[in-house]
C-alpha cells in the first residue's frame, strides 16, 4: 500500500471508533438498549472515542512515525481486535447491519495486514546486459534494452522511460554502485540496442 493509502485506512478507523463511541455514550445516558450492561456500555464507548481521538491525532500530526512497519502493524492489530469486537457484540444483539459494517471494517484491515507486510519485503531491480528485471510484484518482469529510450537516476528514484510511452519509477533506497557509471553503461546498452528495435513499431 502506498503511505497516504495506509493513512486513509487508519482515518477511516478513527472515524468509525468515535461515531460509534458517541453512539454507546448517548445510549447509556438517555436509555439502555437491547439489555446490555449500563457500565459496560459506558467503559465500551469511552474507550472506543478515545482511541478514535488517539488514532486520528497519530495519523495528522505523527504521520511518518504511525506509517512505519511495526508501528503500522501494532496499530492495525488493535484497530482489527476492536473491529472484530464490534462485529461479534453487535451480532450477539441480532443488530445485522452494524455487524456487516464491522465485518467488512475487519476483513479490510486483515487484507491490510497481509498487504502491507508484503510491501515491507526487499524488493529488487535487476540491470544488466539483458534489460532490466523488476521486482516481483510488477506486471512486466523484464524490460529488454530495445524498448528503453532512457534511464535516469536522480535522487534515489530510478526513472525507465520506455520507446512505447511506459514509464516506470522506483525509490532505490541503498546503492553501492557508481552512479554516474551505472547511467553510462545503460546508455551504452540502449545504443547497443537501438539497432534491434522494431522500425515498425509506430
């Protein structure tokens, strides 16, 4: 997931806590429905306003920090507990419709767990004489040098420019090559390979 994905999900959360936290207060103040514990009702609603409150304020002022791996993680364990929570109250109060909202809620922050610990693996970029190898995860694996215009390396961020208008970009986070190396011998390769373009690809 992409960090203002990850964001947009823990609002989503917050929101929701604090809808329903509200909702469990003003319940408990005015009357007790569906025969459920006043006090439970009361520690149940305060806790979830609280921690919507928390999560929101986390994710507006301490967003770099809450979008780390492991705090990402921690947090959307708690946010999946409280979801899963929600879903099996409601559904014991036969009350379908909040629980097929917490249901989904809970099924979407699972697939964010798998997701977002995938995205935290290493990935790789292979350059060589052949082409260039993308990761795993991308639609195209291998980028032969005929079909590159041009390779750029700027600020951390590999730019493949393609003769057919793709354009590709990646965050390289650790390099210990030459850069200026690594960008003349892929011009050389493109030079090399310009002869076995397809002349009638227009």
């Amino acid at each position: 997931m992409k960090p203002h994905q990850v964001t947009a999900l823990h609002l989503m959360c917050s929101i929701i806590f604090c809808l329903v936290g509200v909702l469990c207060i003003l319940v408990y103040g005015f009357i007790n429905l569906y025969h459920i514990p006043a006090f439970l009702l009361k520690w149940t609603g305060a806790s979830l306003l609280a921690s919507g409150i928390l999560i929101c304020i986390l994710s507006v002022f301490k967003n770099t920090w809450l979008t780390r791996p492991s705090t990402n993680r921690v947090f959307r364990i708690i946010e999946m507990v409280f979801a899963l929570s929600l879903c099996a109250s409601t559904a014991g109060q036969k009350l379908w419709v909040p629980t097929a909202m917490f249901g989904i809620l809970a099924a979407a922050l699972l697939f964010a767990l798998y997701w977002e610990g995938t995205n935290a693996q290493t990935l790789y970029i292979r350059v060589d004489t052949e082409g260039v190898k993308l990761p795993v995860t991308s639609r195209s694996r291998l980028i032969m040098w005929p079909e590159i215009e041009q390779v750029i390396f700027r600020f951390g961020t590999l730019t493949i420019d393609c003769l057919d208008n793709r354009l590709f970009q990646w965050n390289i986070s650790r390099v210990n090559f030459d850069k200026e190396g690594f960008e003349l011998f892929c011009q050389q390769q493109i030079e090399l390979a310009k002869a076995n373009r397809d002349a009638n690809n227009w």
